[in-house]
C-alpha cells in the first residue's frame, strides 16, 4: 500500500463484511510529541479470542476463496517499520477495534494520502455510517454521516451528494493542518 | 467553503432522481475492493467513474463496491451488469479506461473489447491485449 488512506479503506472493508453498522475512525496527529495515532472502531460481529490471536498472521482469513489475508498484516509492517505497532482488540457480538501508532517523522511512514476518498468510498457501502475526527495537535474536526443523512435521507449514494462530502472533507482537513501530510 | 445549505439545494435537485430510482432497472457497476483491488489502484479507479456518472448526470446507475473477485494479479477489476444483459468483466483499470467504459458501454451498450476479461476453457487468455482469433 502506498498510503494510509488506502491501509484505512481495507480495514473499513474489514469492518463491512462483519456488518458493522457504524465504523467510527479517529486519526491523531501530533507533532510536539511526534507519532501518529489511529483507531478504528465497529460495532460489527467481532471475533472470539481464538481468531483474535491468529487475525495478525497472513495465512489467516474469513474469505473461502483462498488462504491467504493481507489487510492487518500489511498494516501491521507499515506500522512496525516505522518504530509503531498495531493493536486489535475484539469481542464477539460487540465489535472490534484496531489501534495503529507510528512515529509520525519517521523516514518510512507512509504519506497520510487522500482520507476523503477512502470516506466517500466506505458511504458506498449500504447501511454503514462512518464518524470520521481528525486530530492535529490541538486542533480537530469531525464528520459523521448520521448528520448527512439526516438532511438528504437514507440513501448517500448519489454522485453529487458523495462530491460534496468529498470536498467537505477535504477543505476541513486542509484549514486544520494544511492536508500537506 | 462547503457548506449545509448546498447540501440542501443538492438534495432538492436529486429526490426526483432517487424516486425514480427505486422503480426502473438500473446498471450496476461493481468494483472489486479487497486488499488485492485496493492494492492495485482500485480507489481511484471507484471515484472516477462515480465522476463520471455525475458528469453524465446517468440516473440509472449504481456504483457498487465488492470484496475480492478471485483474480487478484487482474486487479484493479470493474464489472458492468446492465439489465437483461449479461456480466461484463473489465480488468486492470485505471481511471482513464473506467471512464472510457462508463462513457461506451454504460451510456452507449458497446462492450470496450479491449479491457475485457477473455476466458478460454477457465484460463484468462488476455493478460495484456486482446486476442483476436
């Protein structure tokens, strides 16, 4: 994976397929103490602890199609090769959470890249609201699609509709730290 | 600076669409969005068709996404499914060939032949180029 953003889409997607209904990601960035943090967090079907001690490894996977699952094991070395860590925790019928910490000036962190694609693609999904905060030093914004739905109704797929979110997003990240990360 | 009272006027202008929507057929354009799809390109790939059925203004269109096809060495892959006909699988896209195809074969009916997944006795056959027999 070349950026975060595209890191955040598969572990969303992840979320999707244990039919979370809200996903809710936080993404922390701070300078002074230099690391960046990110958290997301469902209310899908979670998993037992067997599954949890295994979900790390590459040969483990939900799907039938094949025997391999990259998602968190890519995530996992991004975060490793830049002196971090992933952490998933998870519960069944509660939901799962997955914590991913990197020092934020480390020569090979990947580059944050474009999170308002990765939002606007995870609305694609049917019935799954996305709360977004974007933290930068002190300074923070949120989205939650709940408050979107609640001025066009249930159904966000729409084009103009997911543009507007998409710079919505986009200008709201750029007056907090410049969207230059 | 966005702000809600466009998103307002957006849905005033689109709950015709909606409407209409629910009641006619419409073509379903399905993304492959697994790790492999995303790997590859696939985020891009999603967005510009999604631009370019909002260019279009095409009514009749969803713009779906799905987890991984089977084919990951082929991703980023798009499949078009218009009614009554059937599934079409367009393989490593871009976001210049999905507009390509969402113009030719979304808005037109003409299937983009060059793209296009060939399957000969359950082996692809066209990796890179089309084979013409």
């Amino acid at each position: 994976m070349r950026e975060i953003s595209l890191h955040l889409i598969d572990i969303i997607q992840n979320s999707v397929s244990a039919k979370a209904t809200l996903i809710v990601i936080s993404l922390e960035i701070n300078i002074i103490e230099d690391y960046l943090k990110i958290s997301i967090t469902d209310n899908g079907c979670g998993m037992n602890d067997e599954t949890l001690k295994k979900v790390k490894d590459p040969f483990v996977t939900s799907r039938k199609t094949r025997r391999v699952g990259l998602g968190l094991s890519l995530f996992e070395s991004a975060c490793n090769r830049c002196g971090g860590y992933l952490e998933v925790y998870s519960k069944e019928g509660k939901g799962t959470e997955v914590i991913a910490y990197m020092k934020f000036n480390h020569i090979d962190r990947e580059p944050i890249g474009n999170i308002q694609d990765t939002i606007v693609s995870a609305l694609l999904n049917e019935n799954v609201d996305i709360v977004y905060k974007h933290k930068y030093n002190e300074e923070s914004f949120e989205f939650d699609s709940r408050e979107i739905k609640k001025i066009v109704g249930e159904d966000l797929n729409n084009p103009e509709i997911l543009g507007w979110i998409q710079e919505y997003i986009a200008e709201n990240i750029q007056n907090i730290d410049g969207g230059a990360f | 600076m966005k702000s809600i009272q466009e998103l307002e006027a957006i849905r005033k202008k689109t709950i015709d669409n909606v409407n209409q929507r629910k009641d006619r057929t419409t073509t379903r354009i399905v993304v492959g969005m697994a790790t492999c799809g995303i790997a590859a390109g696939a985020r891009p790939v999603l967005l510009s068709i999604i631009d370019e059925v909002k260019k279009l203004g095409l009514p009749d269109v969803s713009v779906v996404q799905t987890g991984c096809i089977g084919v990951c060495r082929l991703e980023p892959i798009v499949e078009v499914i218009r009614p009554g006909e059937e599934k079409v699988t367009y393989i490593k896209m871009t976001a210049e060939k999905a507009k390509r195809i969402v113009d030719e074969h979304v808005v037109q009916g003409k299937i983009v032949d060059e793209y296009v997944m060939h399957v000969v006795d359950g082996k692809v056959v066209n990796d890179y180029t089309v084979q013409k027999d």
